[in-house]
C-alpha cells in the first residue's frame, strides 16, 4: 500500500505547528534565564522559580519526545524518504538539545551546558525548517 502523501503531509503540519505552540509556550521561560545569565545575575535567580521553569522544560521535551516518535511512525511518500529522514534526525537532535537545556537547570544552572544546549537546539531548528520546506516543494510538485 501506497503512503497517503495529504495524510503525510497533514502530520508533519500538525507537528510543526505542535512544536512550534510549545516552543511558544516555553519561551519566556528561557529568556528569563537568558536575561539573567547575560547579565550575571544567575546567582540571584530564584529557586523556586528554576525549579518550576526545570519542570515546564521537562514537560515541553516530553511532549517534544512524543512528537518525535510520531515521526518514526510516519509512512512517507517515496519522493520525500530521505528528506523525512532528514527531518527525524534533526529533530532527534532537538529534543536532545531540549534536554540537555533542561538537564542544565539543576541542580544550579550550568551556563556552559545551557549554551551548548541552545546552539544545539538552533542548529537541529535550522535544519528542521530547511527540511519542511523541501518536502513541501516536493510533495506540492
């Protein structure tokens, strides 16, 4: 049986639109700790409040997780195989760069791990979209 190329393509919207919604939502978060990392005043951060953005990160790289098994599931149209591919691995990578972020949070915030994390995320996103445009293209030709 033939991959159904308008069900493939409705799931990789749905999941981009998904991350994208919990990128979101996870996003003042972050630059609360940016802003306080870039002004060296992470020291003063609250515990409280570390503890509470830990466990909406660790959500979001759950719900990240979940999206990228989904992924595997996908039946691709044989024209957009190895993009899909493409577009699995780059998201492996971000969610691994999710939880590194998340992992970077306690016990205290490793602002080495934090950033490492962060340009691991960017560069997985970069690809991610490149990617989604390509099988776009292809799945419109």
């Amino acid at each position: 049986m033939r991959p159904n190329t308008g069900f493939y393509a409705g799931e990789i919207n749905e999941i981009v639109q998904n991350t994208e919604k919990m990128g979101e939502r996870l996003h003042p978060s972050y630059e609360e700790i940016r802003k306080a990392l870039d002004e060296k005043k992470i020291n003063e951060f609250d515990e409280e409040r570390l503890s509470e953005i830990h466990d909406l990160f660790e959500e979001g790289t759950h719900f990240y997780q979940l999206n990228l098994e989904k992924i595997g599931m996908m039946k691709p149209p044989a024209k957009v195989m190895g993009n899909h591919k493409s577009f699995q691995k780059a998201y492996v990578q971000y969610v691994a760069g999710c939880q590194e972020m998340t992992d970077s949070l306690l016990p205290e915030v490793n602002e080495e791990a934090f950033n490492a994390a962060e340009k691991k995320q960017d560069e997985a996103t970069d690809i991610i979209y490149k990617t989604i445009q390509k099988i776009t293209n292809l799945l419109l030709k």
